[in-house]
C-alpha cells in the first residue's frame, strides 16, 4: 500500500468514527513493516476524558494483536490544514514509532503534511527516561 492509499484508507475509516459530542470524525490507518493495516477512529464518551482519538486506536489495535513495527502513518479529518494529532496521541505516538517513522496528515482538501515522529514530537519522553528510578 502506498502513501496515498494509506491516506484514502484514513479518510474512508473517519466514517466510521462515533462523535457524537465534537461532531470530529477523524481517521486513522497506520502501516505495519510488513504491510498489514490497522485503522482506527475516534471513539468519544460522555465523560470526556474517556474518550479515545484514532491514532490511539490503530496503534493499541495493533499491539493487541502483536505488532510492535510500524514504518508510517495517516492520519485525516474535515480540517482547514492538515490534522496535526493532540499531544496524547503524540506520546503514545513517540512510545512505538521510531524517530524517522513517516505520518502523513491531511485534511479533506487533500492537502498532505508528511513528517517524522522526531518533527512531531520532539525532545519526547521516552523509555531511557525512566532509568535510574
């Protein structure tokens, strides 16, 4: 699958997405090294802080199936620039991507921002943080 296939699967599966609250479908389709496909969409609740962002959903949909190499990502929503992902999603993001993984934003205008996790996030807070404790 390429980028732009990769991108049209996170537009098609924002379809999908429960929001009833935000009315903010996003979606999200994240590619594996060795080609499989996990997509996710946002998930809210009524209890806001419970509610799950796509990128997050792909990404545990995917290590609860046993994937932990990931070599890009798409992430689209109906927004006037390319979606940028909240900073939750970044960290979790920065947890399973390395630092030159590609992430490929867009909005419904088919403009496309590709960057790396390093340009997402960077200075993130990572696993060699915790040593010493």
């Amino acid at each position: 699958m390429n980028k732009r296939d990769l991108i049209s699967t996170a537009v098609e599966i924002r379809e999908k997405a429960y929001v009833p609250y935000s009315k903010f479908p996003v979606g999200a389709a994240l590619k594996t090294t060795s080609g499989k496909i996990y997509t996710g969409c946002n998930i809210e609740n009524a209890a806001y802080p419970v509610s799950c962002c796509a990128e997050r959903v792909a990404i545990f949909k995917a290590i609860s199936d046993g994937e932990r190499d990931f070599s890009e990502m798409a992430v689209a929503a109906d927004t006037k620039r390319p979606v940028p992902p909240c900073g939750s999603c970044r960290q979790v993001m920065s947890e399973f991507f390395h630092s030159d993984t590609a992430i490929h934003l867009t909005n419904l205008d088919n403009d496309v921002k590709t960057i790396t996790m390093e340009e997402l996030l960077p200075f993130s807070f990572q696993q060699d943080d915790l040593t010493g404790l």
